[in-house]
C-alpha cells in the first residue's frame, strides 16, 4: 500500500492547537497520530472526527473536558491529519476505516471510554461502539448517522457528494470554513488544510464521501445492519447533539431517539451552528460530554 506522511513541519505553530502527538503503528504498517490529554486515571472521552477535518477540531473542546479531569484521546483517521494517507482510493473502504480504528484502539486499549463522534466520526465510531460495546461506557452523537441505505439521504448530503466527487481541487478548510455557522479565520482555515499540501495526500478526504451507504446494495450495509441491532439493545447512556442548522444531517437525531433504549431520559440537545458543530458551540459539547461521563 502507498502511503503518504504529511511533514511535522506542516503543523508547526497552528492556532490553538498545543498538542503533540502520540503514535501507533498498525500490523499492515500505517500510523495512526493521536492526541492523549489529561490525568491518566480520570473517565476517558473519545473525541472522532469526520470529513474532511482532523482531530484540530476538537480545539474547543479538549481544554474543558481536561479541566473537568478527563482524560482526551482525539485520533486522526487513517488518511487524515498527521496519520498516514494511503494514495490509492481503493484503500478507502468503509470496513477498511473501521478495522484500522479498532485496531487503535486495541492497541490503546483505554478502559472504560465515553465516545463523542460527528459526521464520518460517527459512521466510524458506532461501529466500534457496536463491535466491543463492553467498552464503551456512554456515547454522543452529533450531526451524524448509521446509515443503511433504506432512507433516501437529504439533497445537501447528494450534492456534497457529487462535488467532493467533481470538483477539480479538493478545498479542505473551504469546505471546513463552509460548514461552520461562523466565519474561521485564514489561519484556522489554514490548519485544517496543513494536513494535505497536495492534492495526492488527498485520497481519504476524496474517497469518503462515496462511501456512505446511499443505497441497500452498498457493501457495508449488512455491517450497519448488525450494529444497528446491537444499538437497538443499548441501555448504556446514548446522548444526541444535532445543530440545527446542518442541513447534510438535519433529521438524524430522530432514529436514534425511537430506536435506541438508552436515549430515554437522556439529556439530548439542540445546539446553535452548521455541520462542524464542534467549531460553534465546542464548550457547550464538552459540557454536555462532562454530564454524561461515569464517576467512580
């Protein structure tokens, strides 16, 4: 497999983002960068991104949720920020996503953890969720989902998909800057793009779109199905975050409210902001992360 390593020196002096780097080395070779923050006995938080960002959006919310005694893993995904970035498309399979990510976390192997995921964060996420749910203790979601391919996706979800697919120059931070209910500045946009100073760094970011289940034949639809049922049977706390102004997830909040045992009597939010909630109203969410993670 080709892959790719953005230079440490694409990250140098981001705006606020002090954090280094912790790394582990998958069987098949890949590297996966992650962030390791906090007292090391205090209820670990799981932070996953989506597309096309990295674990730099998590900025806003890692200093509360340390302050509140957590201990913060944010990984990059395989293909984003300083983890390595298979060039070929091909490597980009949704099952190839999740593998490598419970691989991770194996091999991080944190104890009982309380997961936050958004957008592909999401989609990622509650598949581990579902593949070892011994050892999640509590989980948030925001603006994401566990598709099928039985529900038509909205129109804003159809044609991100055909412009990450079109679209000449993949415009990272764009994107990002696109999808925030407030306007990032030039070196927050700069940030996000720092992980990919050329468009052949750019196969993960490319490819994941075309990879959501739209349809009932796509090749992760029985897996989705399978952890679907396990999420049907989950007591555990499941909180939902949903912005109310993302118009690619708008709605998503409902499945998992009817479906999902542990949604009742949870303390479930409407925030202020678009797709990358996490840029809007981080404090909030971390606050909201901080009700929810098991004490003692």
């Amino acid at each position: 497999m080709e892959t790719l390593r953005t230079p440490d020196a694409a990250f140098a002096e981001l705006p606020g983002w002090p954090y280094e780097p912790r790394y582990v080395d998958l069987p098949d070779g890949l590297r996966i960068a992650y962030v390791d923050e906090g007292p090391a006995d205090g209820p670990v938080v799981l932070l996953i991104h989506g597309e096309p960002s990295w674990s730099y959006l998590y900025r806003f919310m890692i200093p509360p949720l340390v302050a509140g005694g957590c201990r913060v893993l944010a990984p990059d995904l395989v293909g984003f920020g300083r983890s390595d970035k298979p060039t070929e498309r091909s490597a980009h399979t949704y099952e190839h996503h999740v593998d490598w990510m419970l691989a991770w976390i194996r091999a991080v192997d944190p104890g009982d953890v309380t997961f936050f995921g958004q957008d592909w964060g999401g989609l990622i996420g509650l598949r581990l969720v579902t593949a070892e749910p011994d050892r999640f203790a509590a989980v948030v979601v925001a603006n994401t989902g566990l598709p099928t391919g039985e529900n038509k996706p909205t129109d804003a979800f159809m044609a991100w998909q055909k412009f990450s697919q079109t679209v000449e120059t993949f415009p990272v931070g764009v994107i990002v800057n696109g999808g925030t209910g407030r306007d990032l500045s030039p070196a927050e946009i700069a940030a996000y793009d720092a992980p990919f100073p050329t468009e052949g760094h750019k196969a993960g970011p490319r490819q994941l779109p075309s990879m959501v289940p739209t349809e009932a034949d796509n090749p992760s639809t029985a897996a989705n199905k399978a952890a679907w049922e396990v999420l049907r049977s989950w007591t555990k706390p499941f909180v939902c975050a949903f912005s109310d102004n993302d118009p690619v997830t708008k709605g998503g909040e409902r499945v998992f409210l009817r479906d999902v045992p542990g949604a009742q009597d949870q303390p479930h939010v409407t925030t202020s902001g678009g797709h990358f909630l996490q840029e809007d109203c981080g404090p909030e969410l971390a606050a909201l992360i901080l009700r929810v993670v098991p004490r003692g």
